[in-house]
C-alpha cells in the first residue's frame, strides 16, 4: 500500500473541487487550476465538498508509486489555489540588481549587457529590495520552474558565492589558490 496515496486530502472551505470527466476542476481565491486523472486506473471520490481520496482499481508496483504521486499533485494543486506558493531569490555580487520593466524582469548580474526575462501567465515576481526577487503563483510546478529559470541565468559560484542563489540555501564555499 502507499503511504502518502492513503491519506484523504481535506479541501478548505474556499476552496471548490468538481470532476469533470477525467479533469479534475480546483476553484480558490488565487484563480484556478486543472488536473488530468487516469480514471481507468484510480477510482476519485469527493466526499460532501470537503474530503477527496484516491485509490486505485487494481494493486501492482507501477500502480503503486503512480498512486502517491497523483495524490500529491491533487494535495499541492487545492493547496496552490488557496494559499499559494512563493520562492524568494537572493542576488549576490557587487553592482547585481534586478528590475521589473513592463512585463520582464530585467536583470543586471555581471554581464556586458542586461538579461531581460519575460513573466509567464500564472506567475507574480515582485522585486522588493534592488536584490531580493519573489516569485509567488497557484501552481507549484511553475513557480519553482520559473525559479530554476532565473538561477539559471548566473549560477552561484564557489569562491566568492556571487550568483543566484534561494534565500536560504547554503553554498558550499571552497578555498582559494595559494601561493
């Protein structure tokens, strides 16, 4: 049996969860989100609008990591929608600083030239000091997708740590050449 697929997943009073064919249909306060379900292989059951679970037709090992991972995108889909999910990015480096310009994110990292990213649908990125960008959206996939994006840009490096980095994540730094 699966763990985390055994759990039923309370669905907060804000919150609207229909079943449409296959398309499972969320409805919260931060907008809307669909998910596609394999109903030839899970059977969903939404209890009175305040409890769904999900469990399969037949049991196998294949069935079986497919289970928890459905019950998870179900979990984080209601929770995206309700209270939603934020990264927080650091830029580090003497002169890098990060501006929203129209509907891009213009940033200055060390470059001879500006890096202009342009916000997705779905995704708020607020720049709230010249080197703190958060990024904040209902979709979890597409705010860590738009994270990795950005860090992409200029990846943190070792000796220095200049870079990209989350707020909060720890650069292991190495040790300089010596004489």
């Amino acid at each position: 049996m699966s763990k985390i697929g055994k759990i039923n997943i309370a669905i907060p009073e804000k919150v609207k969860v229909t079943l449409n064919g296959s398309n499972l249909m969320m409805e919260g306060p931060l907008g809307k989100n669909n998910l596609s379900l394999d109903l030839n292989v899970f059977q969903l059951n939404i209890n009175e609008g305040k409890e769904v679970s999900i469990k399969p037709k037949t049991l196998n090992q294949e069935i079986k990591k497919k289970w928890g991972l459905n019950r998870s995108l179900i979990n984080n889909a209601i929770k995206g929608v309700n209270e939603g999910y934020s990264k927080i990015l650091e830029l580090t480096g003497v002169g890098f600083r990060a501006a929203i310009k129209g509907n891009d994110l213009n940033l200055q990292i060390g470059f001879s030239h500006d890096v202009n990213y342009p916000i997705p649908q779905g995704v708020k990125i607020a720049v709230e000091k010249q080197t703190i960008i958060k990024i904040t959206g209902y979709d979890k996939q597409l705010v860590g997708a738009v994270a990795a994006k950005i860090k992409s840009y200029k990846k943190t490096e070792p000796y220095k740590g200049k870079g990209i980095k989350e707020q909060g994540q720890y650069i292991l730094k190495k040790e300089g050449k010596k004489k």
